[in-house]
C-alpha cells in the first residue's frame, strides 16, 4: 500500500466505514464525534436551539448555543429535512429523547431543502391521509418514514433467511432470462418487446428455465428474478412487475418435499427478521397444516361460505380458511394441497391414483396466497398428452418438451411473492406499499 | 403435527431433504444406499456390467451382477444420460474411481433418454470442438458438464461472500424495477416495450433509482437485478440483457469510499469460493492499485502503446494495463480513478480543484473492465449545469433533478458485472459461457 501511495500519492482511508450511527452513539458518551442525517425539525427556546437528527437508525437531539454563534445562524436558517454533519460533544441528558444529546459545536450543511416539501415528511398520521397515489408521486419522501424503511429491512432480512437453508441445502442461484422468445406459457398477459428486428417477451415467471436447470442435472436452484405480467389488474395484491422468489428441487418423491424445504425457509426467514430488528413476530412451526382442496371446499361449505369458483378460492374464501386454520391449528399459514388438474398448469403432476387431482399445492398466510406449487410432469410423452388435454398445441411447446428427452429428474418447485409475505407480516394495505418502486397499470414513474 | 395426521391422512417426511449425494458417500461404507443421477456410462464386461453415475456432486461406479437378473438386463438397455435411482450396498474398492462402488441390488429408471444426443453430453474436449451455437441451442445438455455446473456455483459462492460484507455494513437490499417510463438515460439502446395503450422502456441501471434511494436516507443500498441493453454488440463481453450488482453509499467524502467498499466485497467474494469450492484462487488484498486515468495513460505510452481514445481505454491498452500492474504490484485488480469528465456521465461529481477530472473510477481483473463507480453530483443545481454542459435538456431530466431537492446525502456507488467477474475467475471466453441462457442480439431461447 505505502508503495501504492508513493507512485501515485493518493490518500486511503476507511471513513464511509467506521462512520457512527446513532443507534450505536451509547458507545461514545462523553466523547467529541460527528453524526449525519436528516433534519427531522428544528425547535426555537430562545437563546438555544435544538435540531433533532434523523439518520436510518433513529434520533438523536443536538443542542445549538447562542454562545456558538456561527452555528446558531446556521441552525436558524435549516428548513426541515436539509442533510447535515453536525460535530460536537456527546453527553448524558435525562430530557433528551435516547437519554443523551449532542452539544454542537459545528454544523457543515451537506445539502440545503427547499421550504416546502410536496408532501408531509416523517409524520405519519398527516402522510397517510395524502392519498396513495400522491405519496406513490413522491415516493422517495413517502420512504423518510422510519416504518417504511422498515419495510425494506424486513425484506432484507427475510431473504437472507431464506439464503440460509439454500445454502445449507446446497442450492444453486441461478439468473433467468427476463426476455423471452416466445409467449407460449401466458399468451394476451404477456409485454411485447421491440427486439432488434424481431419481437420478445417478458417473462412471467421463471418455470421452463428452472425445469431446464433440472434437466441439466443442477438438482437444487433457486431464482430471485423480477416478472412481469400484463394483466389489467387493480387489486391490492398485483403488480405488473414484482420481485418472484423461486425453488426447483430434484428428486422428489412428491409435492410434499417441496412444502418441506418451504416450511423451513419461511421458518429461518421469520427467525431472521426477529433476530435482525426485534419485531416478535411468531415464528411457525414445521409442518404447517396441509389441506387437501376437496376438503377445504368441504369445510367451507360447512361454515356456509360458498362461491362459483369451482378450481380456486374466491377472495372471502380464502379469509375464511384462514380463520378455520387460526381457530384449528393456531396457525397463521395453511398449505392447500391436491387442486384438481383441471385448474393447475397442463405441466402440473397428476396423482397416480386419481389423476383428476394434481400433486399441486397453494401457500395461504392469514388469508393471502403467497405461493403456488407443485410436483412437474417430468416424462415428455405424457407432457404432450396434458398439453393436449389442455386444448394446447403441443407444436407450441416443442422446445419445451425437449428438455425431458434426454434423462430428466423427477422434480417440483414454488414460486414465492415476497412483496406479499412482507405486506402481510407487516400487516400493511397494499403490495404496493411493500415495494420500493411500485408498477401498475397507471404507474411507471418515479 | 399428529393432528394434522389424523384429520387428513397426509404423510410428511424428509426424504428430499437427507437424500445422499455421491461425494458425502464415504460416510456410509457397508451400508445398504439409495443414489440418484445421470447414467454417465455403461461399460460390459461379460458377466458384469458397470454403469458409471453421475450427479452435482461427483461420480460413482456401480456394479450389476448377471446373477441380477433383472438389473443385469435393465442395464443393458440404459442408454446414456438416462436418470436413474440405484439401490445396494456400498463397498470399498480400490480399482473403482473415488475408491468405493455400489453393488447395485434395484434399479430404478426414473426417466429414460433417447438413444441419440443432439450433442455429446460431459466429453469436454468433444463438446468444446461443437460450434459455440448449437452448444447453446442445447443448452441444458450442454451444462451438464460438470466444469460447467462449477461456473454457476462460483457465481453462488461469489454472491454469498458480497453478501456478507453488505450485511456487515448494514446494507438494505431493493429491488428496483425494470419497468421504466422514460427513456432519458440512453436513448436509442433502450428497448421499448408495448405497455396497454402507452410505452414503456427497460432499465439500462439501477443509477437514478439507486440515487432516489439515498435521497430516501436509505443510507446503503444493494441491488441485484437484470439489465437491459439495446446495443447490437457482438463481443464476447456483451449481452443484451445481463445481471448487475449495484450498491451506492450516503456520506462519502470522495469515491475512493466507494473503492474501499468494493474491495471489501471482492475479497470476501473470492474467499468465499476458496471456502466452498476449493478452488485455491489467489486473495486479493486491499488497498487494490488505485492509478489515475491520465497517470495510466502516460504509463501506456512510455510502454509504446496508444490509442485514439481519449476518454477511455481500447481493449488493448486494457491488457497492457494489466501487464503493467501484474509486473509492478503483483495485482490482478487495478482501479483507474479520475476519468475526464468529459468522458463519464452527467451526474458524475467533479473534483473541486480541478474539474476537468471526475470523482469516477472502472475496476479492471485481467484487463477487463468489471465495473463503474463514482462519487455522484448530489446538488440539484450542480446537476442542472452538468446536464446542460453536456448538451441534454435539463427539462427532460426534470423528475431525477427532483430527488435532489429536499436534502440528499452525498453519495457513490458502482455497477458491477458480476458475469465479468465469474468469466475472469475461470478463464472462461466469453460471458456467454458466465451466464445460464445468454442473450444476444441473435438469441433469445432457449
């Protein structure tokens, strides 16, 4: 390094690094150190002023003197949400938010707010009256709130999580393709791209290359990869582009291996969170109930809930099992298994002994889908036979189909919403609220 | 659990979870074994056949005796690639590769392969000799090459080492979207998608919404996400859609923060895939060579090399660059640091005292270029006159400018190409062969 510094006498250092948080300042009482942040409010007491400092750890009350005149100008001039070091002593307070304040001695404006902000900043009952889509407009001041960056944590925490039992399992992550060359799986839900010459596709979910990955001996993968669907939609649950979380596993006995390796993904990414940022938040336990559809059909009916969707579970249907599993199995989260093959993909498996139903299975956590499943139909000829069944053309899935004549192993999978899991841990409204940059029909922006 | 039993019949093991893959057989010496993989080979030695098996982890030899009768003859008609599922006991042999052989008492076909392979499967100097398109074209056989499998857990190995520095430092992970409205950043290498009754554009980078982050007070982000490029390229270090890693970092004091940060990944990286893999690849350590862009290009031309790139380097200089490094500090990494601004994008921060030059750096391994970085402009008029001076409209940039204009940290980061790196790592020819299912200007399956 010094032979480095001599040649070309750059400086070297680890500032960025061993910059302080306020979450950690307890450790320096007594010393002189620097905290940046945020501006949250600037509060007048005459011959003093206080700045309260919000970095993406918490607060922390900085005390202005009269006596240090340069800084109490300064500080008298600080619109609200201005970006400021601030140097000085930092000392025990009883008042002080925390228990300890700093004492400034020198404010350096990083970078100076306009007066007025488009929308409320950090308080949030005046932020959740704005309406959505102004908040949306704005998002990167909507993100100021402390609970929302919380959201983000909670991401963060859940998938390290999960990367914990991919990585004891021996998995291997895999990048799919996001541009396609053909719109075989989704036909009218599918984006159309201008590629070149010709057109493409953007995937809506990772299925064909995660299957391929099997057939290439990979035996474990999993995928965190955006997907994008075309589906006019104004639910509170869909986007037209979202963060998917995939898993393939090989050599599987059946669609219970997969709720398996999930159960404990969901379990280590619980723990995680609660590790990470103390929420409490219940952890699972392994196995969550699991359900066959005719049953639940059965029960439902039994509380007098009924609906037309003969294949699937009507919205109050779903928040009524979830109720039925809270009330049976105190349990937040019930695995519905065994849909009839009719309402699942044509790449679904079929059980042996009743092949109207399928080794398939949906994840409900308090009454939301979060994730479809199921064992895959691994043999090419009896793939053509579903394709066909399906009213499909098996000419459209050639491609597709080659991928299991070459050896292939038996093999099943799930597609997971994240977006979803972390709205409904965190109880929040929407799936746009969980994401960072949400995408529907009306938005593309910021 | 016994509950859940008794009300619906469902069974519930681990089957998946313990199978026993081939390289942690030497556990089970003198056991009765199920294995499961590919039929590598099958060799006849009259009264015994061997049938060699191949899954992720290795290779195992497994002997069928002919007074086996009908596993004797089920082997016989095995062709190669088929997946199978072998059962017997496990014995020491020394003639046998690994130094055990399974004496198979069942065999169990899970999935026969066609007698003919469109390409050879695992015979590396044969499928090196096939023409890199028609490996592609069969991707999947292609990959099945063990070496090639490595390629793709290094990737694995790679990420888990960045991602223990990220959570060290207390980064939050985003998914920002690839869906973008506008296509300010770059013009006429953007693809264009058809979005209900408007357009829509892929995201070139993570930049702007990266930056919105750290006007957020996110503090310290990472992203790992799909790239869209529209350049008709055909170089062996091009797609058109790629996988970046980017981080950026509030309250840096220059972009060599933004160095020390990158170099702290790298190394965990390469440890991390030393740790997993065994790969025994020389460790970097930090600082990294840091020398300026007009310092190298002096250096160029004492060493007889020029080009007429005056903002950047050819490919050539590249390679003479790594020579130089190589010889001088044993380096395989270099930063170049301090571009012209006249060479790097707007929104590049330009030194105080000497504002031709940028706070901007590339990391070169081996004479490729695997990433970008800079401290950015994080001033809202700043950033207009930038703009201005490289002859864009500032109106078009109006909802980026924005950010900057309620207090934002100063900040930097960097994109990096992970597919790069995995390429340099092994030695590989292309990116092509770095990324699962590439794509080009002429491919786009499977």
């Amino acid at each position: 390094m010094s032979k480095i510094d001599k040649i070309h006498g750059l400086y070297y250092n680890f500032n960025v690094i061993s910059r302080k948080y306020i979450n950690e300042l307890s450790n320096f009482i007594g010393q002189n150190i620097s905290v940046c942040g945020f501006v949250n409010t600037v509060r007048n007491q005459g011959g003093i002023k206080f700045i309260l400092l919000r970095d993406n750890t918490g607060f922390i009350q900085c005390v202005v003197l009269k006596s240090n005149t340069e800084a109490f100008e300064l500080a008298g001039n600080l619109f609200n949400e201005s970006v400021v070091r601030i140097t000085g002593l930092l000392k025990e307070e009883k008042q002080a938010p925390g228990g300890f304040e700093i004492l400034a001695e020198e404010i350096e404006v990083l970078s100076l707010s306009d007066a007025e902000l488009p929308i409320p900043v950090n308080q949030d009952k005046i932020i959740d009256d704005v309406e959505v889509s102004k908040r949306m407009d704005y998002r990167w001041l909507d993100l100021r709130d402390p609970e929302k960056l919380k959201i983000f944590r909670v991401w963060t925490s859940l998938e390290e999580g999960f990367r914990k039992v991919y990585r004891d399992l021996n998995f291997i992550q895999i990048y799919t393709p996001s541009l396609v060359g053909t719109a075989t799986e989704g036909g009218s839900e599918v984006f159309e791209v201008k590629y070149f010459d010709r057109k493409a596709y953007l995937a809506q979910s990772p299925q064909f290359y995660k299957q391929m990955a099997m057939a290439s001996g990979f035996d474990r993968v999993f995928i965190s990869n955006p997907m994008f669907r075309a589906e006019p939609s104004y639910t509170t649950r869909h986007l037209t582009e979202f963060t998917m979380w995939d898993f393939e596993v090989s050599f599987i006995d059946s669609h219970h291996d997969v709720m398996d390796i999930e159960e404990k993904l969901l379990i280590s990414g619980i723990t995680q969170i609660n590790n990470d940022l103390n929420l409490g938040l219940e952890v699972p336990t392994a196995p969550f109930p699991r359900i066959p559809f005719e049953e639940a059909k059965k029960i439902l009916k039994s509380r007098a809930i009924n609906s037309d969707k003969e294949n699937d579970f009507s919205p109050e249907e779903e928040r009524e099992i979830a109720k039925y599993v809270k009330e049976t199995f105190n349990s937040d989260f019930v695995f519905i298994t065994d849909y009839y093959f009719s309402g699942r993909p044509f790449y679904t498996k079929k059980h042996e002994e009743n092949p109207k139903l399928s080794k398939s299975f949906d994840l409900l956590y308090k009454g939301i889908e979060i994730t479809s499943g199921a064992q895959r139909e691994h043999r090419a000829d009896v793939l053509e036979k579903q394709i066909s069944e399906k009213g499909l053309n098996p000419e459209d899935f050639k491609d597709y189909i080659e991928f299991f004549k070459y050896g292939c192993p038996p093999h099943g999978g799930v597609g997971i919403g994240p977006g979803r899991i972390v709205m409904q841990i965190l109880n929040l409204n929407s799936v746009k609220e969980s994401s960072f940059l949400p995408r529907d029909v009306k938005r593309l922006n910021p």
